[in-house]
C-alpha cells in the first residue's frame, strides 16, 4: 500500500519526524536509522573554536533537515534565525517554535502565527508549534503555514496526548497536516495520535530519555505505523451501552 | 572584534582565513556579521574590520 506523506512540497514515506536534542551523536544516526524517520529537527546554536564532529556528519543524507527555531522569544528572533538556518543549505523547512515562558516551555501563540506569515511569504516551509487552538490554526492556515504541530503535554513531560479532545478537532477542521509535537512518551501515545488522523508525530525526549534509544526508536515506527493503518482502516463503532457478542448465541447448547 | 559574544581581538584577513585559523568548520557554518547574513561563498570575499561583530552558528541536537 502506498501511504505517501506530502509535506512542504515533499514525499515522505515515514510519519515518524525525530528530535536530535539530548543523543550523543553516534546515537543519532542510530535513532535516526531504527525509527525509519525521514525528518529530522535541530538546533542553530553558536560554534565552539577549535575541530570537531558536526551533527550533520551523522544524519544520514537522504533525511530531511528542519531547523527549529528554539531560543526565539518573538516572531523577530524567531525569523533570524529561520533566514540563518536556511543560509546554511538544508532546504527551506522551518519549525517555528517561539516561547518567553521558561517554566512550562508554553509556546507564545500570537508570535508563531506573526512569524509564519513572514516566512512562508519568503518561502519557507512552515511547521508552526502551537497550544492546539482551532482559531489560532485557522489563523496559521491563512498565513500559508505548511502544517500545524499542537503539543500534546509540555515539552519533554512525556506525559502524552492530554491536549486530545483538542487535537481532534484540529484534525477535523484544519485541511492543513496536523503533526502532534512535544509531550509524547510512550509508542501507545503515538499510535492514538495516529489513529485520530494526524499526519505524523515528532518526538525527541521519549526516545532520548529510554533506556534504550535505538530500540525504542524501532518502537516508536511500529506504532507511527500501526496508528496510521488504523487510522486508514477506519476503526470500528463503539457501543454506548451493552454488549454484542462476537460469537454466535445459538447453534449448540441451547438446542 | 566581538565573536560569539566575547572580544576576539584582532584579525587581518579574510572570514574564510579566520574560520580556518580557529579550526572552524566552514562547510557547516553561517556566519551573521552586524545583523547581516554571510553564507560559506561569500567567506573568503569578506575582510574582517576590528569592529566586526561576528556571530558563528551552526546545527545541533534539538527538537
């Protein structure tokens, strides 16, 4: 079955957008190649002097490069750093992340939205990260964001998708990929994403924060892709009362 | 000049000079100078001024 993910002018066959943030580099390729992801985001940060490894030597060339755009606390810090990442030759995807809140890491809706316009104008692909909020989505879609990534819990909680009811309805009424971003821990809280109809998950600290990385990488991909063909399967209804059994009633004993 | 935030003293020579003196990688760098952006050919067109104010990123690990 052909179930290609269409996103910023490019085919994906993974729903599976990984986090680079907390590995080792080494343990990047390796999250990188186990969980089957095709995207994958980073960090613009200063350069240290002196010889080293770049991260970039361990992604593996065929991945797509989303810069984020962490550190920003307003649409304007959030755009320079966009325009740097891209003067750095990885393409045009941008995910727009904006927060002053060092607490909660609660993204600042109004700012995201400021920095999407300004940015799709200029040609990027826009990956807005958001408190799900069907009006601020609406407003995202206007401003020609490519897709729409609600948090599901705060970031690196690993608490999963407590912004649910919220996320339905985003995926019911923005005709935008909606990409649930941050708070995800588990395959299971995945999987349920994918189920309700979202395009992709990312995930960073679930797989960081495992005991084992890689092989929850692979898990992660089972359950991207499990909650995908449910999804596509259309799952069955759910009795509001009662129960009907799955085997037949008569046929034997009760002769 | 000012790099990454702390005086750097001195330099005479080109961007790409400099870069490669410090042990830079220059093919995994951009470089904002005064708020303006430099991408890697550009480097060895730029001749470092002593009021430069150099900014020198480039990726990592982030989600």
């Amino acid at each position: 079955m052909d179930d290609i993910f269409e996103l910023g002018g490019k085919a994906f066959a993974s729903r599976f957008i990984l986090g680079s943030g907390k590995f080792s580099l080494p343990l990047v390729q390796a999250v990188t190649e186990q969980g089957g992801a095709q995207m994958i985001t980073l960090a613009l940060r200063r350069a240290n002097a002196g010889g080293q490894e770049n991260i970039l030597d361990f992604i593996p060339p065929d991945v797509t490069i989303i810069p984020n755009t962490s550190g920003a606390r307003d649409a304007e810090e959030a755009v320079r750093i966009a325009r740097l990442a891209r003067a750095l030759g990885c393409g045009d995807f941008v995910k727009v992340e904006i927060m002053r809140d060092t607490r909660y890491l609660l993204p600042e809706n109004a700012e995201t939205i400021h920095a999407t316009e300004i940015l799709a104008t200029e040609g990027f692909a826009v990956l807005p990260y958001v408190y799900p909020d069907l009006a601020v989505a609406r407003a995202l879609k206007a401003a020609g964001a490519a897709a729409v990534m609600p948090l599901g819990a705060p970031i690196g909680s690993n608490k999963g998708l407590l912004t649910r009811e919220f996320i339905e309805i985003l995926v019911r009424e923005i005709d935008l990929p909606i990409l649930v971003d941050a708070g995800i821990g588990r395959p299971s809280h995945a999987c349920e994403a994918m189920e309700l109809g979202c395009a992709a998950v990312m995930c960073n600290t679930a797989v960081a924060t495992a005991g084992d990385p890689a092989v929850m990488a692979r898990a992660f991909k089972l359950a991207i892709e499990a909650g995908r063909a449910a999804y596509l399967a259309r799952p069955g209804r759910v009795l509001e009362h009662g129960a009907e059994a799955s085997s037949p009633l008569t046929g034997f004993l009760d002769e | 000049m000012i790099v990454n935030g702390k005086p750097a003293g001195e330099f005479a020579g080109t961007l790409l000079e400099y870069l490669l003196q410090h042990g830079y990688r220059e093919d995994c760098v951009v470089v904002e100078r005064g708020g303006e952006i430099i991408v890697r050919e550009q480097f060895s067109d730029v001749v470092l001024q002593r009021n430069d104010e150099l900014n020198i990123l480039h990726f990592m690990g982030g989600g």
